[in-house]
C-alpha cells in the first residue's frame, strides 16, 4: 500500500513536471505575431518616406522678416513671438494689429515662415503674405548658413512671391505636375512651424480644386491632412517623387493651430506665377469680361439645361471680348478649348492663366442649343470696370409674393452707387415669411424676371403678375455690386 502511495506521488510529480515545461511553450505558441512580409513591407515604407524626406529638407528655408512698426508694450503681440508669424495673424485679425496696440512706439516686428529653391542660382519661391510689408528679409538654410533676401516680386492674388539669395551649393526641387496628383495619393510637408526647423509631416491629398475660401483672389487649392502648422506658410508639399506639387499656404482652424485641413498653392500655378515675376517682375493676366456663377438644380431647370453643368453669365462687360465675341448674358459656358467648365473658378483661373491676345474657344448653351464662338482675351486691368450681384419681388398671391419696388432714379442710383448700365427696380421692403425673403433684400435691384427686362414699376407689376401660383421666378438682380440670376420658389 506503502509503495502505490508513493508510486502515484512520483507519477503526479512527473505529470506536473511536463506539464509546466510544456506551458510556456503553448504560451508562445499562442501569442500574436506580425508576419514578416507585413514588416519588410512597413519598413520599405518608412524608408522610403525618410529618403524623400532627407533629399527634400536641404531645399526648404527658413524666411525671418523685420518691418519697423509702431507699438507699445501693452498689447499682446508684446508677449508672444508667434503673433508675429504671418500665417498665425491671418486667422486671428485685427486682434493682434499692431495700429491697435495703445501706447504706441516704434520697435521691429519680426515675422517667420518657410520657403523652398526651386532653382540652384538662388530662386526661393514663398508665400506674398511672409514677406509682406518686409524691410529685411533674412534665409536660413538647412545647413545654418544666412544670406540676405531681395524680393524679385509678389502677386497678392496668388499669395506668392519670389526671392533670390547670393549662395553656392544649393540644392533646389524640381516643379512637378500638379494637375497629376490624385485625391489619396501621398504628400509631404516640410517647413519651419513654430520656429522648429526642417519639420516634416506625412499625409494624403484629401481634395483638389478647393476655392470660394475668401483667401486670395484666384484660390484653387490642394487640400491636405498633413499637419500644417503657423511657419509653415510658404514651405513645400512633395509627392512620393520628392517633386514640389504645392506651396503650404493656409488652415482651416478655429484655434490658429492645426486642425487636419490645410491648403497649398498648386505647383502649375506657382509656376505660371514665378516666370512672370522673374520676367517683369509683375503678373499679366488674360481677361474675358464676364460676370459668372456656378449652375444650380434650381438653374437648370429654369435655363432648360440637361444637368448642373457649366457656367451661367450673368453680365457682360461692354467693350469687353465677350461682349466682341457675342457672348451674352444668360449664356451658359460649358467647355473652353474643349476642356469642360463646371465652376467659375475653373474658368477664371484658365483665363488668368493666359496671356492677353490669347485666341479661346468657348462652347456655349443659348436657349437650348449649343453654339461656339472664339474670342480674343485682353488683359486684366486695362479693361472696363466690371459689374456686380442682386434681387428684387412684387405684390401677386406667387413667388413675389410680399415683395415691394420703387423706380430707379437719379437719388438712388447715386445713393446705391449703381453703374450707368443697371436699370431695373428697386425693392423697398420683403415681408417676413415671403419667398423672395432668403435670396433679396431692401436696396437689390431686380434688373429682368423670367428674362424678360424689368424697366420700371409697372413693368414689374405686369411681369409679377403673370407669374402662375406655385411657380418659380428667375430674376436677374443687381446686388452687393454684382449682376447675379435668382430663383425664387413658388409656394
């Protein structure tokens, strides 16, 4: 009995025996594990990224600007070194002005932002608000050396601007194809934010063609998810390539930090911009004479048109080369030179593009059918000044409903400041709750209702009444200085 007692101990202490020395082994065996592919595949993407990276920084500067202003020690720009950055003071105003600063005295601001060599005799391509109103304008390379900047020129519609530097041994980035790049295809960003150099984010092109963003006059943004911070403005957006494709140039931001949007200057429009600074030292522009707005479902169904493509025209310069051409209010651009034209963005960046005498052809829909006329561009600034945008109403149980005008005469052309070329009605009052309340308002000028001119009050009274009940109304208003077509809902 004895010896089975301590014969089942010596079996039990062997079983235990196996069993702990089996369990780390079914314990490792059990733990997750990355395959080696999947980590030979990261590795080769973050080396790849880092090889970008470090062929791109040395062609990336840092911009120092100093501009004498008067200001005292009050205010708050006093206190912090990043009110001072440009970028920083475009999303946060008069706040941190220096003309509203009490106690003023005068001191040298500096401001920082970034920059990139784009051609090796010393060509640094930047941001126009960095160097804006600058007095000195000092460039940092990546290997520390400083050299004075002399503005070659600046376009404020653009945002851009160009500076070159005495310096051997630089290393500049080619320009690459902006229009190529694709919506998820990978960029870099590399620039100076917050005074901490040769700073570089990953990310992808979340959007293209952005525009109407109230920043610069001709807006056709890259935008991004690659962290863009204050001083980065200016500095470079590279494919995986290692080309320059966008200029970092704003935020979207509700703080002035990053927020996950940011906007770069596409590098075609840089281009067309820099040769023209390096050339004359100022842009030329091509200029067509037309007031234009985006087609909406609305529009299309009151201009007969297929779908909500093109550009409607909603005035025509006189004298202008579209009104030589024969183009005419109404009209609705759908291609030039055979490329489609969906916004009037598109539209006005290719025409701005040009150089004066360029030969267009515009495809067109004019009551229905297509038609295509050619017209010779001038040149932006030398043309007549052009025109605005606006509303109007009536009386009648319709779309008008609620709406009242006065005639056009001498005392308020003066005090609305009307063109000689606006004639119309003016409204007087929109009722609470009207259907003309969203889209006009008091001082608007109703120029035609459903195309038909609109002279004087009994004009309109006769047009607004002959509008079925339940109905739409497309008007042709003059309103905040611009001609643009309405349509007003009938309920």
């Amino acid at each position: 009995m004895k010896n089975r007692v301590v014969l089942t101990l010596f079996l039990c202490m062997i079983c235990a025996a196996v069993i702990f020395s089996v369990q780390p082994a079914e314990v490792a065996a059990a733990r997750p594990h990355i395959p080696p592919e999947s980590v030979e595949a990261l590795t080769k993407t973050g080396e790849a990224l880092a090889d970008v990276a470090e062929m791109v920084k040395p062609s990336v500067v840092s911009i120092i600007t100093t501009r004498a202003v008067d200001a005292g020690g009050g205010g708050p720009e006093g206190y912090n070194p990043f009110f001072s950055d440009p970028f920083f003071r475009r999303f946060f105003g008069d706040r941190f002005d220096d003309r509203h600063v009490p106690n003023q005295q005068k001191r040298r601001e500096q401001g920082l932002g970034s920059g990139v060599i784009v051609d090796a005799g010393g060509i640094v391509l930047t941001n126009n608000h960095v160097i804006d109103k600058a007095d000195e304008i000092k460039v940092i390379l990546s290997d520390k050396r400083e050299f004075n900047g002399r503005l070659i020129g600046a376009d404020a519609k653009t945002d851009l601007a160009v500076v070159r530097i005495e310096a051997d041994n630089l290393q500049a980035l080619d320009l690459g194809d902006s229009d190529m790049l694709r919506v998820g295809e990978v960029v870099i960003a590399v620039g100076n934010p917050y005074r901490l150099s040769l700073t570089v984010t990953m990310g992808i092109v979340s959007a293209k063609g952005r525009a109407n963003m109230g920043i610069v006059d001709y807006e056709d943004f890259i935008q991004t998810d690659a962290a863009i911070n204050p001083g980065n403005s200016g500095g470079a957006m590279v494919n995986a390539r290692g080309e320059l494709v966008g200029i970092n140039t704003a935020i979207f931001s509700t703080s002035g930090g990053y927020q996950g949007i940011g906007f770069a200057i596409p590098s075609n429009m840089a281009r067309m911009v820099m040769d023209q600074l390096l050339k004359r030292g100022e842009v030329v522009r091509g200029w067509l004479g037309v007031a234009i707005q985006p087609v909406t479902a609305e529009l299309a169904r009151q201009f007969g048109l297929a779908g909500e493509h093109g550009v409607i025209v909603s005035d025509v310069i006189a004298g202008s080369p579209a009104e030589k051409a024969g183009i005419r209010r109404g009209d609705v651009i759908v291609s030039m030179n055979g490329s489609p034209v969906d916004q009037p963005n598109t539209l006005r960046n290719i025409v701005a593009a040009m150089p004066p005498g360029s030969k267009i052809g515009l495809k067109l829909v004019r009551e229905g059918r297509e038609q295509t006329l050619d017209v010779s561009l001038g040149e932006l600034g030398k043309g007549p000044p052009a025109s605005g945008s606006p509303q109007a109403s009536p009386e009648a149980d319709n779309a008008l409903r609620g709406v009242s005008v006065v005639e056009l005469n001498d005392d308020l052309r003066a005090r609305l400041r009307l063109p000689d070329n606006i004639s119309g009605v003016v409204v007087s009052e929109v009722s609470g709750g009207s259907p003309a309340e969203q889209v006009i308002g008091r001082g608007d000028v109703i120029m035609e209702i459903n195309r038909r001119p609109v002279r004087n009050p009994a004009d309109y009274r006769k047009i607004a009444a002959s509008i079925a009940p339940g109905s739409q109304a497309l008007l042709l208003v003059w309103q905040n200085g611009g001609i643009i077509f309405v349509t007003v809902a009938g309920r």
